[in-house]
C-alpha cells in the first residue's frame, strides 16, 4: 500500500511539474552522465590526469640529446692572440659553419631516479583524481536526493491540504445543520489554510533545492529540474557490503584510492630521501656530436700546407665528437644535510598523511555501514507507520461522512499522515544517500 501511495505521487509530481512550471525531468543516471561531461571541479579533475600523464612523458624523455640545425659566420679584423701569448697582426679571418648538432648533458641522478620518482607522482595523481572523481560524484548523489526529498515533500503537503480543503467544506456543512459548533468549522478552515502555507514554504524549499543541483550539474541559470525517480524500490548498490563479511581495515587500504595515493606519494618520499642522501655519486654525462660543413665565407680557403692542397675548395666536411663524464660532490650537503633533513621530514609528513588516511576511511566506513543497517529498519518502521497512518485515515474519513466521528478527530488523523509521510521519504532518501555513502567509503568508484 505504501508503495502504492508513493508512486501516486510520484506520478502526481511528475504531471504538476511538467505542465505548470516548465521543468525537465531527470533521473539519477542523467544526473550523473551530466556531472561527468559539466561539472567543472570534475573537468579540472580530468585535465588533472592529463597533467600528470605530461609531467610522466617529460621526465620519461630525459635520455632524448638536444638537436639543433643552422650556420655560424665569424669574421675578424685586425689582431689575433696566438697560443704562446704573441699577436698575430692584420689578420683578416672569413668563416662558415653549417651542419647539424647532437648534445646531450645526462644527470643520472635527475634521469634514472627520477624517472622512477615521476612515475610514483603520476600514479598518487591518477588516484587522487580518481578519488575526487568519486567524491563529487556522491555529492552530486546527495544533491539530487535531497531533490527528491523536497520534491515528495512538497507534493505530500500538497495532496494532504488538498484533503483539508474536503474536510473544511464538509465541517462547514455540519456546522450550517447544526451538527457541530461553528468554532469547529472555523478550526478545520484554519487547519487547511496552514497546510497551503506549509505547502508554498516546501514548494520554494524544493526550488531550491532544484537550484542546488543545477549549479552541481552547471546549467544554463534558470534550469528548472524536477527528479523522475521514485523512492521504492530502495537503492541496494551496497548490498554485499551490508550482508556479506565485513571488509577489513587491509581490505579497504588495498582498493581505496585515496589510501592507495598516499602511499604512493610516502614511496615517491622514500625515494627522495635516498636521492638526497647518495644521489651526488650518480655521474653526469655530456656528449656533444656534430657534422658540419666549415670553410670560407663563399671564398676559397687557405690552407695552411698550400702544397699538399693545391686546389682548395669553398669548404669542407667536418665531424666531431666530444664526451666526459664528472660527479659534483655537494659539500653543504655532506657538512650540514639541509636537502636530506628537508627530504626527511616531508618523508615524516607522508607517513603520517597516510596514517591519517587510513583511520579516517575505515572509520569512516564502520560508521557509515552502521549507520546504513539502522537506516534499513529505520525505512521498514517507517513504511509501516505509513500505511497504518494511511488506513486510519481512510476510516476517519469514512466514518465522518456517516456522522459517527468528531471533523477534529479526522484533522488530527491527518497530520498523523503527515508525519508519517514525511518520516517515510525522509527516512528513504537517508537510506539511499547512505548507500552510496557506503560503495564509495569501501573505495569502489560510481
């Protein structure tokens, strides 16, 4: 009967909405299909992930040497030093570089470890994403029930004030035959005038509430929506968490991604403290290659040994190669440890961020799945209230009808079914928000 009850007015809701104000209707998985393609804090966390995947291919390109193409002129008139420190004097110098350049300066330390480093960041971002994700996901959830919420409520004072109005017009009838005192109609007139009034105050709540999930869901301004969705069947996405065996703390540690991010970022820490401590003995490389054509600027060149080359060209071929390798030792690293005290204690501080972590999401998850067991015999004594409630009314009313009860025993039957009502969807929407509250403690993602 109850369920009865709330798919009437459900569809009630749903026919008023449509053709008095114009809303559109949605549904929980259009609500959520919309926050994943507008919610601005859900786009910033997808570019997030593209950062991050950037951040992973800069530091995996550190091996790739620098290329570079193109020509130098050099030109000289006047004096020139030799080597043994005396002048050369009206020296007149006209050359021309081009060719190509390879040159590669590899810090080992900066590649290799930190590559390794890079791809620790990458993943603690990808999960705390991933983690945010979720969390928006459920607020939006939270939004559009309390939608609902408002939106039943509205429609239940609504249906009730319209029963008012068939119990004012019947006390005012009794009261011109007699039957009852005229202060008796004048309550029932005022009973029903006060659930109008109630009414209009749930109407705006609901309003804004339609407001609230717009701005979550980034629609256009003025975007009137109104929820589809009835509140039977109940949400169940949470079942195995309820009935099964209880998950550990390790279990939900193992699959969390915002635990499984801060454990990434105390790996990434853990690494950093070793860089800091050894990484000064990892060398560093350069290399630096070329092939070039080098002679006059479009004059012939003058050998040197003119005999052995009687018959000079514009310019030449000309390859070289230069390499070396060096370790810089950092001395205030080794007399005074400020990078290594510096890694160390952002070391501390990630332990720590993950133990935080760690008791705040099983906490977390113990309460919230206790507090979801209640909710489920909180929906079943509600329902039963509901229904109970529903008959005496019916009966009230009938008995009224046949003389046989007092208008004001059927004013206060009433607002039995008001409370009722209201517990009812209140208690269902609390279920359903705790549902998802618990799929996402456990770390599971919408």
């Amino acid at each position: 009967m109850t369920r009865n009850l709330l798919t009437a007015i459900f569809l009630l809701v749903v026919a008023v909405l449509h053709s008095q104000n114009g809303a559109t209707g949605i549904n929980l998985e259009q609500v959520l299909n919309l926050g994943s393609k507008n919610n601005h804090a859900l786009l910033q966390t997808a570019q997030s992930v593209q950062l991050a995947n950037a951040r992973l291919a800069k530091a995996n390109s550190w091996w790739v040497p620098e290329l570079s193409a193109g020509m130098n002129s050099h030109f000289l008139n006047g004096a020139a030093l030799n080597a043994n420190g005396r002048f050369y004097l009206d020296i007149r110098q006209k050359t021309l570089w081009t060719g190509l350049s390879a040159i590669a300066d590899w810090k080992l330390m900066d590649g290799i470890a930190g590559t390794k480093m890079a791809r620790l960041d990458n993943a603690a971002a990808r999960l705390n994403a991933q983690a945010n994700r979720n969390e928006i996901l459920l607020q939006i959830v939270r939004n559009y029930f309390d939608l609902l919420a408002a939106q039943m409520n509205w429609q239940a004072w609504q249906q009730l004030a319209e029963k008012s109005d068939s119990i004012a017009r019947q006390t005012e009838a009794y009261a011109q035959s007699g039957l009852v005192a005229g202060s008796t109609s004048m309550l029932a007139k005022s009973n029903a005038l006060r659930l109008h009034a109630e009414t209009l105050k749930h109407k705006a709540h609901w309003q804004q509430k339609a407001g609230d999930l717009a701005a979550w869901l980034d629609l256009p301004p003025g975007t009137a929506l109104f929820a589809t969705d009835t509140l039977l069947p109940l949400v169940n996405i949470a079942d195995d968490l309820i009935t099964g065996k209880n998950l550990s703390n390790q279990q939900i540690a193992a699959t969390h991604p915002r635990i499984l991010a801060a454990t990434k970022s105390l790996e990434f820490e853990n690494r950093a403290v070793k860089t800091a401590t050894w990484g000064w003995l990892w060398p560093q490389l350069f290399v630096r290659a070329y092939s070039a054509r080098f002679g006059g600027f479009f004059d012939k060149v003058h050998p040197v040994d003119s005999a052995a080359f009687p018959d000079p060209q514009n310019s030449y071929n000309t390859t070289g190669l230069d390499a070396g390798i060096s370790w810089n030792i950092p001395l205030s690293t080794l007399t005074h440890g400020g990078e290594r005290k510096e890694a160390q204690a952002n070391q501390k501080i990630a332990s720590l961020e993950l133990e935080k972590q760690i008791a705040r999401i099983t906490n977390n998850f113990a309460a919230t799945r206790a507090s979801l067991i209640i909710a489920r015999d909180r929906v079943k004594m509600a329902t039963s209230a509901a229904a109970i409630a529903e008959e005496a009314l019916r009966q009230s009313m009938q008995r009224q009808q046949y003389g046989t009860l007092e208008p004001m025993e059927t004013m206060q039957a009433l607002e039995n079914v008001i409370k009722a009502r209201l517990e009812l969807i209140e208690a269902v929407c609390d279920h359903n928000k705790l549902e998802y509250e618990l799929w996402i403690a456990a770390g599971k993602s919408l």
